[in-house]
C-alpha cells in the first residue's frame, strides 16, 4: 500500500502554460504539505494544511495556488509555469504539525 | 529564522566502516529532528525522529544523537554496506508554524 502519492511522476510543460500536481495520503494524516527541492538539491517548505486550512505559505508566487479537497488530498496548482519552476515538487503528510513526516515518490517538473 | 548545515557534503567509505554525518541548526528552540534518506529519483525515506527531549535514538544499525543546546546532531551508521549508498538528510521542526527546515544533504556512497 502507497501511504503518500503523487501523480504524475514526471511533467513536461511549456512556459505559460498551467498545471497540477495531485497528491493523497492513505495514512489518515490531518496535516499536508508541498516541498520544492531545486537543482542543488535543497528542500524547502512552500505550503503546509491542517484538517483543510492552510498553516503556511512560505513566500511563494501566488501564481502557485494549494487546494485541499479533503483530508486526505492536497493538489498544487501552477499558473504561468516560468522557467524557473523546473524542480522536484515533493508531497508530505503527518499527523500533527511537529511529528514524523512522510513522503511522496515526488514529481519532477520540466518547463521548456 | 532557522539554518541547517550538514558536513561534510559528500562522504565515500569502504564497505564495513563505521561512519558519523554531521548536522548542526542555528535555533535550539526546536521540537524534534529527524533524518531521512533519498535515494537518486526517489522520494524521502523517514529514518529516525528524535524528540527535543531525547539524547538518541537508534534504529537497526542507525543511532542518531542530539544535543539541542549545542545546535547539533549526529547519525552513526555501523558496518555500513553498499545499499546505504544515498544522501542523508536532516531537518528540525522549530518556529512558530513548527515547519520543517531542511539541511543541504551528506551524499553517501559506499565501496564494496
């Protein structure tokens, strides 16, 4: 059993164009999060939700737009993909805001 | 605002040796720390969490220590083997949103 997923794998895009990233947890978390990790490797926290509710909002483009439907799924939407948006978009849950942290398989985006 | 450094950045031993990766955070004030490893293309692998008020932790041949008020932590690995070839990460809850601050990474390869 997957306990965090995300979908697709891999996205290739053009500059301008809009995506999403989906993302479910079958761990039955409260808490949801997206990561960036750039092309050095770094990780870095972008949004974070509790039972739905958004806890954090690093300084992100709000061309990058977070939705969660329930629980147990948090979507990332992408407007106007730049080309600076070429990352790994990892997905996280944990069940509380300061406990152990699991994550998705990640999704590698490529904007040409 | 919280930094993470791990030292060294990359470490290559032979098969069999014992090793200790570095973690040092800027802010003591932190609830828990945890390491993780990531395999090339592959999400994170959660590996141990230790609570602020723990000394250590151990896990298989994994023990990770923390001394909170020195701002470090280390994770000892015991006979290691070609398949803990991976980076390893660790990250600190801390702040206010008790986010999760992620260090650059000790890319690990070992010898057969």
């Amino acid at each position: 059993d997957t306990a965090v997923s995300q979908t697709p794998k891999y996205l290739v895009t053009q500059m301008g164009n809009d995506k999403s990233i989906k993302c479910e947890q079958n761990l039955g978390h409260d808490t949801m999060y997206w990561y960036k990790q750039d092309s050095k490797k770094f990780l870095k926290i972008m949004f974070s939700y509790n039972n739905k509710e958004l806890i954090i909002n690093e300084t992100v483009p709000n061309r990058f737009s977070p939705k969660s439907p329930d629980k147990a799924h948090l979507n990332l939407h992408i407007n106007s993909l730049e080309l600076g948006d070429s990352a790994v978009y990892f997905c996280a849950s944990s069940q509380g805001a300061s406990t152990e942290q699991f994550f998705g398989p990640g999704t590698r985006l490529t904007v040409l | 605002k919280q930094e993470v450094t791990q030292i060294p950045a990359a470490l290559s031993v032979p098969e069999g040796e014992n090793l200790v990766l570095n973690c040092s955070f800027t802010d003591s004030a932190i609830y828990n720390l945890q390491w993780f490893r990531q395999d090339p293309g592959k999400g994170l692998t959660s590996l141990l969490l230790i609570q602020s008020s723990q000394r250590e932790q151990t896990s298989g041949r994994l023990n990770a220590s923390l001394d909170k008020s020195s701002g470090r932590s280390t994770l000892y690995i015991a006979a290691s083997q070609p398949g803990d070839s991976a980076t390893y990460l660790c990250a600190v809850h801390s702040g206010s949103a008790r986010q999760l601050t992620f260090g650059s990474g000790t890319q690990l390869t070992v010898l057969p």
